[in-house]
C-alpha cells in the first residue's frame, strides 16, 4: 500500500510529517536512538496511524534536516 494514499485514515500526511520531527526531537533530546526504526516502533507503540514505512520516516526527516545527529538546518 502507498503511505500517501493512506494518510487520511486518521491524520494527515502533515500531521503524521509532525508527529515523525516530534518523536524524533523528543528522542534526540533524550538522548537516545532516534532513527527511523525507533520512530516507527514508537508510533506503533502509541497507536499513530498509519503508520509510514521507515523508508517514508528517513525521507522526512532528510527533508527537514534531522539526520546524522543534527537537530535541523542551520
């Protein structure tokens, strides 16, 4: 199934893009793993549907700078 032709089960392709940068800031500040893999388990975890494959997760957080150890552009 394409993630993109799913979102409007319970949030919206937006609102899930925030969930991701949100789990994955509040992780890093923590100071604990934080990749795409984490992301989607927690999401699962939490009931956040639907959930976007990790390959949909690493593209959004590439797409906002949250990659690699970094908190986002500068």
């Amino acid at each position: 199934m394409d993630f993109e032709n799913e979102c409007n089960d319970n949030y919206t392709k937006k609102e899930i893009e925030e969930i991701v940068k949100s789990i994955r800031l509040n992780l890093y500040n923590k100071s604990a793993c934080c990749g795409a893999k984490v992301i989607k388990n927690k999401m699962e975890k939490e009931n956040i549907m639907p959930v976007p494959s990790e390959r949909t997760i690493g593209r959004i957080l590439s797409r906002h700078g949250l990659t690699h150890g970094r908190t986002g552009f500068f």
